[in-house]
C-alpha cells in the first residue's frame, strides 16, 4: 500500500509539472506576439526630402593637366659663348625679339675679310675690262692696216688671240666678283646668327619665357636649347577617357573646368581633338580642350576638373539619389502620405544622374519621398518624421 501511494504522489508530481510548463510557453508565447504586433505598429523615425519637377543633365566629369598650346624653344644656328641674354623667366617676348647674344668678334672679322676680298675681284674686274678694251683697239688697228695691205695676216692673228684671252680674263674675273659676293654674304648671314631671335609661327605677337636653360658667359654649340617661349592664350587642357566616354565625345563639344588656383571661377572650353588611338598601357585615348585664357591666369602644369553635358533633359521628376530603394528585385522610393503619417511604397524607372539628383519616372510621384529611414519601411508603414528634411 506504501509503495502504491509513492507512485501515484510521483505521478501527479509529473502531470501537475508538465501542465505548468505548458501554460508558461502559452503566456510567453503570448507576451512575445503582443511585443511584435507593438513594434510593428510603432511609428519609424524618418528624413524626406520633396520631390521636384526640374531640369538634369546627364555630365561626365574628367581630371586632367593645363599644357602651353604652342612652344618655341629659341636656339642659336652656330657655337660660340653667350655675350648676353635680354629675357628671363616670366618675361613677355614680342615675335622677332632679340632674346640672346652671341661673342661675334670672330665673325666681324669674316666679314671684314670678305669684303676685302670683294674689292679684290672688283679691282681685278675692273683691270680685266680695261685690257679687253685695248685688245680689241688693237685689232681694229691690225683690220685697218690689213685692209691697207701694210700689216700681215699672221699679225691679225696674233691680235685676235690677245683679243680672246682679255674676254676669257675678264670672265674669270666677274667670275670671282661673284664668288667674293657671295662669300660676303655667307660671312653676314653667320654674323646674324650670333643674335638669337625669337621668331616663331603663328598669328600671336607675344608670348612669354617658360624656361631659361643657359646664362650669360656659358659655351653653347649650335642648336643647344637657351629659352622656351610658349603660347598662354588659348591653353590646352589634356584629358584621358576610357572606352565608355570615348564615343560621346565631339570636336567642337562645350566644356567647363575648375582648378584649385581659382577655385571660384568656371572656365570654358571646347574639345579641339581627340587621338585615334588608345594607349595600350592605360587603355585610354587622350582628349586636347582648347580653352580661352585672355588674363592668363591658366598656366601649364596646372591640375583641372573637367565637366561635360552629354544629354540635357527640361522638367522632369527629380528625387534625391538617397530616396532610391529596392524591395524584391525593383527600384522604388517611399512617398510620403497627405497627413504624413505613413508612407506607400512606389516603383520607378532610374534615369539621369547628376551629381546627388536623379531623374526617376513611375506613377504617383509628388509631395516628399523619404531619404533617411527607410531600411525598416514596408508599403504602409506609419512613420514619424523628424524636424530635419534633406534637400534635394
């Protein structure tokens, strides 16, 4: 009997144990779906911005370097030692300027020989004249005598000889007047290379002193680069694009640059060229802008943002980049309600991007669209806006 009431106490024990259990997990149960369905019906703290019917232009933009857009590097034609130099770093320089001088001491005295020599051959002409001259009497002399019958034949002979010799001398001697003329002018045209000018092409009348390599008292041979003078005004700003820009671009396109120097003002260009080919190391073609530099304010070297408009679209619908979600494999945003209490979801097309605007089209598009908070929203989420709005 003892044994009996032990087992059947333990049994209960057991029952009234398990049946205890089961009502716990039922009111945990309980509690925990009474905590879900709160949450789910607590508003979500949320940023909107408006979304507005404006313009947007689809633009690319592009890095690049400031080069000059044209050089002249001024050189001498022959050796010898600079004697001076009249223009420094920075300096203006008019086309046909005298920008360096050589020692010509050796090529005064050239010329100074030449055109001792040239009296010379003149002298000697002049002399070679003179004896055709009494040739030629005499063998009128010898013809008038002959006619007489008082001179002999072998006298004409010898008189027509002497005759022919003067014309050969004479010959010789214009030749060498010519020789010595023209040695004179070899001799003047090296005396002139002895000043260095700075005649370059093209229809600008100045430019400016980029780099000076040499100064004054230094040996230089022939063509030994003295000076760069280069074009500032227009300037060329090079950039490089890959394959995916390369074939919106067009000579003749519009485009505007930046640069850290002046960093409130907006420059204009126009692309001038672009190469045929890429650059198989970078697989970039390069792109020369020629840009107006009337103050002269670009200078080569200069690093520069470049911007160009590749399509440009009138009012559309334009919503901040941030609004942009996706739910299920579609782009959408959160409009918010007329209360502004909740929110529907809305699907739509992207379209152009500029810079943190986008242009979408859908359905139902107006009012303001939530750009912060909108990780926790579902179509119809109650919300709760704060007193911050991002603007577009």
């Amino acid at each position: 009997m003892k044994l009996s009431r032990y087992i059947f106490l333990s049994l209960l024990m057991i029952a009234v144990s398990g049946l205890g259990w089961q009502i716990y997990v039922r009111l945990a149960s309980s509690q925990e779906n009474h905590q879900r369905d709160s949450e789910s019906t607590r508003p979500i703290p949320v940023v909107t911005a408006p979304i507005e019917q404006a313009p947007i232009a689809l633009e690319r933009a592009f890095s690049g370097t400031l080069e000059a857009h044209a050089e002249f590097v001024a050189a001498p034609q022959i050796g010898g030692i600079i004697e001076h130099l009249s223009v420094n770093l920075g300096d203006r320089v008019a086309r046909g300027q005298v920008v360096a001088t050589l020692d010509n001491a050796e090529y005064l005295q050239s010329v100074a020989q030449a055109e001792a020599e040239l009296e010379v051959a003149r002298a000697n002409l002049g002399e070679a004249g003179s004896l055709l001259r009494i040739a030629e009497r005499e063998l009128q002399r010898v013809d008038k005598l002959s006619g007489s019958g008082v001179s002999s034949a072998s006298q004409r002979d010898t008189a027509k000889a002497e005759q022919l010799i003067k014309k050969a001398h004479l010959r010789v001697t214009m030749a060498q007047v010519t020789r010595a003329e023209a040695q004179l002018e070899t001799a003047r045209i090296r005396l002139g290379y002895t000043q260095v000018m700075a005649d370059w092409d093209g229809d600008d009348a100045h430019r400016m002193v980029a780099e000076r390599y040499v100064d004054a008292g230094e040996n230089v041979s022939a063509n030994t680069p003295l000076l760069k003078i280069i074009k500032l005004n227009p300037i060329t700003a090079v950039i490089f694009v890959t394959e995916r820009d390369y074939a919106d671009l067009k000579i003749g396109q519009p485009i505007s640059l930046v640069t850290d120097a002046y960093a409130d003002r907006v420059f204009s260009g126009v692309i001038q060229r672009i190469a045929p080919i890429f650059r198989e190391a970078t697989r970039q073609a390069r792109i020369e802008i020629e840009v107006d530099n009337p103050e002269q304010l670009l200078k080569p070297g200069m690093f520069v943002r470049a911007r160009v408009t590749l399509e440009r679209v009138g009012e559309t619908t334009v919503i901040p980049i941030q609004a942009l979600t996706r739910r299920d494999g579609q782009d959408g945003v959160f409009v918010l309600s007329e209360d502004g209490k909740g929110v529907t979801w809305h699907t739509v097309t992207p379209g152009i991007r500029q810079d943190e605007r986008l242009q979408v089209t859908g359905d139902g598009l107006h009012g303001q669209v939530v750009v912060l908070g909108q990780q926790m929203l579902k179509d119809g989420s109650s919300v709760l806006l704060t007193e911050q709005k991002a603007t577009p």
